[in-house]
C-alpha cells in the first residue's frame, strides 16, 4: 500500500517523461513542415505545369492558320514574311508547317522562358502518307526545369 500511496503523491513528471514528450512534438511538427513544404512545391509544378500546356495549346491553334495547299500565294497570309510563324527562331523564312524541328519559345513569356523555369516550346513537322494522300503530322513538344 505505501507503493502506492508514493506514487500518487508524487509531483510532476520526470525528466525521461518531459524528453520523450518534447521528441514526439519536434517530429510531428518536423511532418507536418514536410508535408507543407511538399504541397507547396507541388502546386508550382502543377502550375508551370498548366502555364506551358496552354502555350502548346496555343501554338497548336496559331498552326492551324497556316494550313495551305499552296504558299506562293501571299495575300492574305498569316506572318511576317507571308506563311512563316514570327517566333519561329529555327529559320528566318520558311512555311511554319516546312518539315523539321522549329523552336517557338519566343512564344512564352519572361517567366516561363527565363530562370528559374528555363521553359522551351517546340514542334516537329514530318510528312506522313495516308492512303496514298501526303500529310503534315505536328508534334508539339515543351520543356522545363522542375526544382
């Protein structure tokens, strides 16, 4: 009985039971940060993420303003010089849909083309054959650096 009688007599906690209640504090407020931190990186590469699909979104529709059976015709043409796509920084002259790699990161804005981003839009034309009829095929790539 007087074991008992000690132990609800006694005051407060030792300190073995202070330390082990401050670690257990220190690691679920350590998580949670972590977890903050994560959510926080996340969404701003879900955001760059979005921003570069609407300029590829965007260059996809320009394109389409350029789809013609016959270049030599300039009145009316879409860019400067007739049926070439202004931000098209891989030729100075040529059809925008021409066959090859054209870099169009002149569409992007500073903050997705400069640091911390680093963004690159590009396209790729090649012709394809489809029952017999010749097509251009794009294909519209973008690039970034995650941090």
């Amino acid at each position: 009985m007087s074991m008992i009688r000690r132990l609800r007599s006694r005051k407060g906690q030792t300190l073995a039971e202070v330390s082990i209640a401050m670690l257990l504090v220190a690691i679920a407020t350590a998580s949670t940060f972590g977890v903050i931190l994560n959510a926080k990186r996340g969404t701003k590469k879900a955001d760059t993420k979005e921003q570069m699909a609407y300029y590829a979104n965007f260059l996809q529709q320009e394109l389409k303003a350029y789809v013609t059976a016959r270049t030599d015709i300039t009145e009316g043409a879409p860019g400067i010089p007739a049926w070439h796509l202004p931000q098209d920084e891989s030729c100075t002259n040529c059809w925008a849909l021409s066959p090859g790699v054209h870099k169009v990161s002149g569409m992007l804005p500073k903050n997705l083309s400069g640091p911390p981003v680093n963004g690159t839009l590009t396209y790729e034309v090649a012709i394809i054959t489809i029952n017999g009829q010749e097509m251009r095929e794009v294909k519209i790539k973008m690039d970034w650096v995650e941090k």
